[in-house]
C-alpha cells in the first residue's frame, strides 16, 4: 500500500487534538483506484479465513468494507449510527467513543444481516484507540456470529488500539501506520502489517 502512504504522507493534516484530517482520502472525498487496492489488499488478507460477512460502521468505513466484500463476494453490512424506523425489532447495540463526532455515539445492527451462522471480517477506517472495534466486536458476539479478524485502513500506533485489541484474539492488518504526527512536524507513516 506504498501509494496510501504516500497520499497520506502528502494529504494529511494533523489537527488539535490529535486528529488525522485525511477526508481527501476515507473520509469525504474517496480516491477510487486507491480505494479499490484497499480492498483487493484486505480480500487477500482475510480470503483464507472464509468469511460470509463484512461488517463495517457508516460512513466512513463503508468504501474499503464494499470494495472488500465484492472483492470476497460475500454481502456487507454497515451499523448505524441512528435507529431507522424500518429497521428490525430485534436490533443488537453497542456505544463507541467518536472522537470526530465528539461524543458517544449509538451503534445498531438488524438481527435481519447478523447471526449465528455469520463469519465476520470487520473492516473500519481507523484503529487509534480501538474503542469503535471493541464495540463492532460486541455487537457480532451479541449477534452470536463469530469474528474472524480486523481490518483497518489507517492505524495510530502511539494510541495502543492494536495492544487494547489483543483480548479478542483474532488477526489485525492495517494498510498504513502512523508511528508520529504532530501540528509542527511531518506524519511519520510506513505501510501497515
């Protein structure tokens, strides 16, 4: 994934807080030839662990998610952050912590898209603090599908997700990780493991 690193080398923008501004990228903006290498990238990835399901959260998770699951053939499906009125009774929910969004933030998923008989590939923009995974983790155990691994476009190394993942025992693969940034001083990024 050298050409998101580069892009993320040359676009990003850390801003107060601790944020990486990179919606040129993932986030409001998509790069389609980038996009479609992040996800021909984590189809490769995770193809040997036989997932059915890819399960994302909106909206910026969803164009690496879909890319991944048409690369896997297999359906996506993203959680809400609003409960529509359409949406099945039986819903299974979580919290995360949006640092963007600044708050806590609701996650819904229809017991319609996610079961028991689910093998799941979660496939998310970040992983900093893990908080957002660890809440997609407990909507698929809620669910009684099974997680399979973890997959994340962009990852903050110097936030510890990857280490406050580790109790859940599956395969983490990112595309890009950021080991330093500050508002004085470049992005140090290398491509992801």
């Amino acid at each position: 994934m050298h050409a998101l690193v580069q892009a993320i080398a040359q676009q990003g923008t850390v801003l107060p807080g601790g944020l990486l501004k990179v919606d040129g990228l993932v986030n409001h903006q998509l790069q389609p030839q980038l996009t479609a290498m992040m996800g021909e990238t984590f189809a490769a990835h995770f193809r040997e662990l036989a997932p059915n399901k890819i399960l994302t959260i909106e909206v910026s998770g969803i164009a690496p998610a879909l890319v991944t699951s048409l690369q896997l053939g297999v359906p996506m499906v993203y959680a809400r952050k609003k409960k529509p009125v359409t949406m099945h009774e039986r819903t299974f929910t979580a919290q995360s912590v949006s640092r963007t969004k600044g708050g806590v933030v609701d996650l819904f998923v229809s017991s319609e898209y996610l079961g028991q008989e689910d093998r799941v590939v979660v496939i998310d923009d970040f992983l900093a603090s893990g908080k957002t995974l660890l809440a997609l983790a407990d909507i698929i155990h809620e669910s009684g599908a099974t997680l399979l691994g973890l997959g994340c476009v962009i990852e903050k190394a110097f936030e510890h997700g990857r280490e406050n993942l580790a109790s859940l025992g599956v395969p983490i693969h990112t595309l890009a990780i950021i080991h330093e940034m500050s508002e004085a001083r470049d992005i140090r990024v290398t491509a992801g493991h």
